[in-house]
C-alpha cells in the first residue's frame, strides 16, 4: 500500500513492558515477579454465577450503560464504602475493564491541545490514551521522597491555562503508593480553585492495607468534576471478565455512554451477571484476599531490607517499588541482568514513565514459596552486583 | 493476631517463626509464644502432612463406617465414642445428627483389615446396633486441598 496509516498512531511508542515481554518469553525457568494480575482465581461462587448466566441463556445485549442490576449494585457498593451517591440511571456506565473508561473518559473531555496531567510512574495506558484524544500529556514526576505521592506544588506547577483534566491514579501502579485524606484535601483545592476535572482511577481501591481508601470524588465539591474508575479485575481477581465501571456527573456519563454504545455495544452479559453476584457477595474474599497480599507484602519490605535495597512503604495494591539506584545501571539493564543471569523477571520501572528510571517494579500476586524463591536469587544477583562494583572501586584506586 | 495466624498455619504448618513474625508484622518471640499458649489451650491440637497415598506405591484403603448406637444412661454418646476412637486403626470418630449417630473413618492396608475391624471389634461393641460400611474409591479433595495435578501459573509472565 502506498497510503500511509495514521501518524497519530504510528507516532505512539510501543509500550515498555511489551518489549521485556519478549525477551522473557526466549528464556527458560523463569521466575516472574512481572504480571499486574492477581494470582487468586476469581472465587468459585462468582464463576459459578457466570457459568449459570450461560447456562439460562443470558446472551444478549444489556443495555449500553450495563445491566441494571449490576449499576444499581454498583450505587450500593460506592455509597457503602466511601458514602458517595451516583444515581444508577444516570451517573453509572458499566465499561470493558477500567481501562475502556479511561480511553472514552479522555475523548469526552478534550479538545485539540487541551492539557491532561498525568503523575508518573503510574500505567501505561494514560499516556498514549491522552495523545489519542487529541491532548497533550503533561507529566509530573513523582518522587520517592515523598513516598511517590502528588504534592500540592508539583500539581500547581503542572497547570496552565489550557489544562482540562488531572489523572489521580491511587493506589498506584507500579510505586504501591497512596493519597491519604490530608493529601487529597490539599489537590481538591487546587482542582477547584483552577476549575479542572479529574480521573480517578482507584481501580485498586480494596488492597489499600493501612487505612480504607478515600475517593477523591467524595470531598466536597468534587463528585461533579470527577470520573471515578474502578473495576472488578483486581478487587476480586476477575482480570479476564473485563469488567469495570466509571461514576460521575450525568452530562459526562451520558457523553461517555455515546462512545461505548457506538464502540462497543455493551460489555459482556456473561461477566455483568457474574459481577453482580461479586458485588453482593464477595466480601469475604476481598477481606481473605486482601491478607493473602498484606502477608506477602512484609515479606517482600523485609527481605529488601535484609538486602539492604532501598525501598519505601508501599500501602496499596500488590507492588513494591524498590530502587535500584546504587548499582549504577539503567533499570533495564537491571531487569535484563536479573532475567539472564538469575532468571528472575520484574518490569523496569521506566516502563511507567521516566521517573520510574531507577525503579524496579515487584509483583507479589505471587505465592509466598515463588517470592521466596525469587528473593533468594535476587539475593545472589545483588550481592554480585556489589562485589562487581568493589571490584572497580579497587582497581580505580590502584591505578 | 491470633486468627490471622491460625488462618496462615491451617493452610501451612510449615511456616517458620522467622517468616510468620515477617508476615504478621509483631516479633519472633509473640509468634512463639501464641503458638505455645494456642497448643496448651488445646486449640492446635497437631501439625499433620497432608499425603496423597495413591500417588505413592504404598497401599491404603479408607472406609468411612456410619454406626448405629443405643447411647447409655448418663454417658450419652461419649462413653460409646470413647470406646470406639481408642483403637488406633480409627482415624475420626464424629457424632452425626440424622439417620446415623457416629461417623467412624478408618485406614488400613486392605479391605480385609477393614471388614476384620468392623465384624470383630466395632459390631461386637454392647451399644453398636447396625453398621454401614463405604470405601473411599477416589480422594478428589481433602482438608480443603484439591489433590489433582497442581494448577500451573498460566498468567503472561508480564503484565502492565
């Protein structure tokens, strides 16, 4: 063909983690502390709810803004956990997983060269998500001074006269970091004070291990200028369902439902029933969950501090973020390293954005006898790592 | 922390003091103490190897027996229990409510072991009024453990 295809996508970067993904899948034994999934099947009543919905021949179309069941439960849940209510007709779309909604969040919102800030490191997807819109990202550089967290002067300096839309994605992948009361209290002034909307993406709500996670839209004055993202993927291991939901005020959910319903259709009927019957009932596997990763997670702080690693205290989602700045290697080179010579594989941090160079991203979805595993080859590799760097001080000082 | 740490070692005894005082975030020597404490109340009771003899060459055979009793005066069902857990070839002895009073689980190597403790011993008891005897064919899951193959990871070994 001699016609081109789109710039605006050929312009897009392949995403960091696919390229690791690749070199992984060439090597043997491997090890992963890689995936952003929960090791957990999705609890069996909840398939079971699924395989029933089959089974009675639920396979239709619901409508495009999701079952009604599912969006009146979906009210329940946000209303029981942080006290905030969206009507289930109007204020609820029912997407393909939180990241559908982060895609037709932004294209509802943007004009040509408005501005979406995004904190970094976070995921992957708000960046070229954003330029897909027609927006231009600006990144803010969160720092591990602050345990990763958005200070109110980084997000001031960010805004400028075109800027329409702030990402608030905590808990956060890859860092674990969370935004405290106090911390949002600070941002919602800013957001309101400078009249811009937000994304909150707290798609890892439920694995928040200190204190219970507050939703940005539940301050005052911020439920009408916030699109709440969450989803089932995490909270109850339900990645493969692709099921999530965005909450917000009527004049944009009825924008986004526009999309979705020209897009695609509905999300799937199979998953919207299962969900249901996860909203209902799943407490109890969200809680047993939720102590599973909080065990795995002092194992993991414990075991970079044995080894001596730097690593903040990550509160939320099921990742630690050690630095690896010692060693004086790109966080590729180090992840590439660890993969080839202890067969242990964790995404470099850069995969989310510059300011993770430096980082390392560990998973723990894993089970304790695997992270154990993994920390004693680590172990191996850093303490190579050290001798290697003795080596080089030594013969430097002999010459 | 006592029911996050019952919880833990019910799925795994075999979770050092080390690791549990890591994961439970308190010191080595509460975890040691609990543990001391949770076994002189009788509340762990032992620390068992969940085998699945059929994969080895060893052979093994349960029967799961439902008896019938007459329960005697002032003892209840107790005194007949007693009688009946204190043969080491009995595993579990249960009281049961329903069609049956005592669920009695025995091992032995061959069925003829078995028939041989039920005939002599366990029918022979005063209060026994009618047993029934089922042998285990197939052991699908056991204390919560499923015994098939283990699941393989089947995640991508990379995900955002």
């Amino acid at each position: 063909m001699t016609k081109k295809l789109s710039e605006k996508i050929l312009n897009i970067k392949p995403s960091g983690i696919r390229k690791f993904f690749d070199i992984v899948n060439e090597i043997e034994g491997v090890i992963s502390l890689g995936v952003g999934e929960p090791d957990f099947d999705t609890p069996w009543h909840i398939r079971d709810e699924g395989i029933y919905a089959l089974e009675k021949g639920r396979t239709f179309y619901t409508s495009n803004s999701g079952l009604k069941e599912l969006r009146y439960e979906i009210s329940n849940y946000i209303k029981r956990t942080q006290g905030i209510n969206y009507n289930p007709e109007q204020e609820i779309i029912v997407t393909i997983g939180g990241s559908e909604a982060i895609d037709i969040g932004f294209r509802i919102l943007i004009n040509d060269g408005d501005e979406i800030i995004i904190p970094q490191p976070s995921y992957v997807s708000y960046e070229p998500c954003a330029e897909l819109a027609g927006a231009k990202p600006v990144i803010i550089n969160l720092k591990a001074e602050n345990e990763f967290r958005l200070k109110p002067e980084e997000l001031i300096n960010a805004i400028t006269p075109r800027t329409k839309l702030l990402v608030l994605p905590f808990p956060n992948n890859p860092t674990g970091a969370v935004m405290e009361k106090e911390d949002l209290e600070k941002i919602a002034k800013i957001i309101i004070d400078n009249d811009i909307y937000v994304m909150s993406d707290e798609i890892y709500s439920e694995l928040s291990y200190k204190d219970k996670h507050i939703s940005i839209a539940s301050l005052p004055g911020m439920k009408e200028r916030t699109i709440l993202i969450n989803g089932f993927s995490k909270t109850y291991a339900m990645t493969g369902w692709r099921l999530g939901y965005a909450c917000g005020p009527e004049e944009i959910i009825s924008q986004m439902i526009k999309i979705h319903q020209y897009a695609i259709m509905c999300a799937p009927t199979t998953s919207q029933y299962a969900a249901v019957k996860a909203l209902r009932d799943g407490a109890e596997d969200v809680e047993m969950m939720k102590q599973a990763y909080n065990q795995r997670r002092k194992f993991l702080l414990n075991a970079f501090k044995e080894m001596n690693i730097e690593c903040f205290e990550p509160y939320g989602a099921f990742y630690v973020f050690p630095s690896i700045k010692e060693f004086g290697m790109s966080s590729e080179e180090f992840a590439q390293r660890l993969l080839e010579e202890e067969k242990v594989a964790a995404i470099p941090g850069n995969a989310f954005g510059d300011s993770g160079e430096g980082y390392l991203r560990i998973s723990y979805a894993y089970s304790l006898d695997n992270l154990k595993t993994a920390m004693e080859r680590l172990k191996n590799f850093v303490a190579k790592l050290r001798r290697e760097k003795e080596k080089i001080n030594q013969f430097k000082k002999s010459i | 922390m006592r029911k996050e740490l019952l919880a833990v070692i019910e799925k795994n005894a075999r979770i050092g003091l080390k690791d549990l005082a890591i994961m439970l975030g308190v010191d080595e020597i509460d975890i040691a103490n609990e543990l001391a404490a949770l076994e002189k109340e009788g509340i762990i009771c032992g620390y068992l190897t969940l085998i699945d003899w059929e994969k080895t060459s060893i052979e093994k055979v349960t029967a799961l027996i439902e008896v019938r009793v007459t329960p005697q005066k002032g003892e209840g069902f107790d005194k007949i229990a007693e009688r009946i857990y204190n043969y080491p070839e009995v595993r579990d002895v249960f009281l049961i409510s329903g069609g049956y009073d005592l669920l009695v689980t025995i091992e032995e190597k061959t069925l003829r072991e078995i028939s041989n403790f039920v005939s002599d011993k366990l029918s022979t008891l005063d209060s026994v009024l009618s047993t029934a005897t089922h042998f285990i064919l197939k052991r699908y899951k056991d204390h919560g453990t499923i015994l098939s193959n283990k699941d393989e990871d089947e995640r991508e070994i990379i995900s955002p």
